[in-house]
C-alpha cells in the first residue's frame, strides 16, 4: 500500500527578525494554513508595512488555496504580527492557545493598557486547549501546549509526522528559546521539550526562528531524532538540572529583543494596534524600568 502524500510546507523567511513563516497545503485538496506572520516594523520611524507578508499572500492567491486558519505559536517577542493583514486579504480565522489570557493579563499591567482591553482572549477567533484536535481538508493536527518560554506557547502537530514548534525549539547547534520573560520558566520548557521529543524520530520539526553560526545558512526544518542526538542544549544525556542551570545562565548575558515592546502591546492583540485617540492617531507604550 502506498503512503498518503504529505502535506506540502512552503517557508518564508523574515531576514530582519530571522523568523520563518510557512504555508502548509493540504495534499488532497487547496485547503491550508499560514503559521506565525510577520509585519514588517521600522522601530525609527515607528512604520509598518507588508512587503514580507505580501509574499504569502500571494503565495495563497498564485496556488488558489482556501485559507482556512492563521495559526500563532504564542505571542511574539521579537516580531509584529501580520495576522489581521492576512486575513482582510485572504480570509482564515486567527488562533492561539488558550494560556494567551496570562500572558494578557502580564502585559496589561505592564503597559497599564486601557481599561477596555480584557484579558480574555476574545481579541482571537480561536483559542485551543492543550490536545485539541481539528482538521483542515485531510490534514490532522493536534495542538501540545508548550509553556516555557512563555505561558502560552503551543506546538502544532500534523498527522503526527511534522511539528510546528514555535520559538520551543531552536536548530540542534543553536539549542532552545530563553525563558527570562516574564512567566517563563526554564524548567518547564525542559518538561515541554521532552514532550515534543517523545514523537517519533522520523517527525520533522520546523523552527519559528533561526540564527544560524557562522558557516551555515538559515535553515528551518530538522527532526526528533536529530534534536535527540545533537541539541547543545537538550540531547538526550543532559538532565532538566543541566538544563536549567545552563538557560538560566545563558538568559541572564541576554539583552531583550529588540522589537519586545512594540510587538507584545501588539500580539497580545491577535496583531491589532490599540485604539487610535480623538485625532484618529495610534500609538505605542514604552514602559520604563518594567522589563
């Protein structure tokens, strides 16, 4: 008997942010899902623009896919969402999983945001629970919650053969996400690595991120097996004390993002930008001394 067809993964590299976007196509019909957006965001002049995301909007459009989800690993710290502009564009719903209600509530008492901002989650479409499962076309996923770096982070699995990891897991020579933001835990992202490691060897993992070491280019897809054997950070041999002794160690020499505090105010959102003012103005918050 001949194996199914896989779905089809297209990735999109941010070069500004390193960070990879994907379009995932079902093999047996134009159904598919975006993964992780990026709206393009120049901090100096505090302008955006979708140049980047335009290219997966077009991808969409050239393929005739029906976009069915829009589909967020957590509330980015590094880059804007383009979330909103995909979907006026080409239509899918928004969706995160359900823990983004604590990271809500962190970030409005950091940024002291308008009291009509509630921390229920309700700005998405959707919020998954932990082992949720939906279809798209003949594609299965399954949604792992993943906390660590931060409270809300979930992996997406498809046919238990690829995962989506997020900001989880980095290229085995590059190791794994910090955990210094508020509400992350080093610790528990070593309890929700070994989850994502207990999939067959065989399943492929793609990375949100990728900063790759002198003499390698980006690359995004590796595997169980090879995250087993040669993560720096967690092959199979180090304990979640190593572990937790060298993130912690790592987090403490890192400066934060650069784009932390336009992004969250914003992915917390679903990618909306805070009410314009009288004047039909918007603006951003910089908080002082709170990160």
């Amino acid at each position: 008997m001949s194996q199914a067809p896989s779905p089809h993964v297209e990735a999109f590299l941010d070069n500004d942010s390193e960070t990879y976007s994907y379009v995932v196509r079902d093999p047996d019909s134009n159904k598919a899902v975006i993964i992780d957006p990026v709206l393009d965001f120049d901090y100096k002049s505090g302008r955006t623009h979708t140049k980047g995301a335009q290219r997966l909007v077009d991808y969409v459009r050239a393929n005739d896919l029906q976009l069915e989800w829009i589909l967020e690993t957590h509330a980015h710290a590094d880059h804007l969402s383009a979330a909103p502009f995909i979907k006026n564009s080409v239509g899918g719903k928004i969706a995160i999983g359900e823990h983004i209600r604590d990271v809500q509530k962190i970030f409005k008492d950091v940024f002291d945001l308008e009291k009509e901002f509630l921390p229920n989650g309700t700005q998405f479409d959707k919020l998954f629970t932990d082992n949720e499962t939906f279809t798209v076309g003949s594609m299965q996923f399954r949604v792992l919650h993943t906390p660590g770096h931060t409270p809300a982070d979930i992996a997406y699995i498809i046919n238990e053969e690829m995962a989506f990891v997020g900001d989880t897991l980095f290229m085995p020579d590059v190791g794994t996400a910090r955990c210094d933001f508020p509400g992350g835990s080093a610790g528990t992202l070593y309890r929700s690595i070994k989850k994502l490691l207990a999939l067959p060897d065989a399943t492929e993992i793609y990375i949100c991120h990728d900063y790759p070491p002198q003499g390698r280019s980006h690359e995004c897809r590796t595997t169980v097996a090879d995250q087993r054997k040669r993560s720096k950070h967690v092959h199979d041999d180090v304990s979640e004390a190593e572990f937790v002794k060298l993130r912690e160690e790592r987090d403490a020499t890192l400066e934060m993002p650069r784009l932390i505090l336009p992004s969250i105010q914003v992915n917390i959102r679903a990618g909306e930008m805070p009410p314009a003012d009288e004047q039909g103005k918007v603006y951003l918050k910089l908080p002082i001394n709170q990160l």
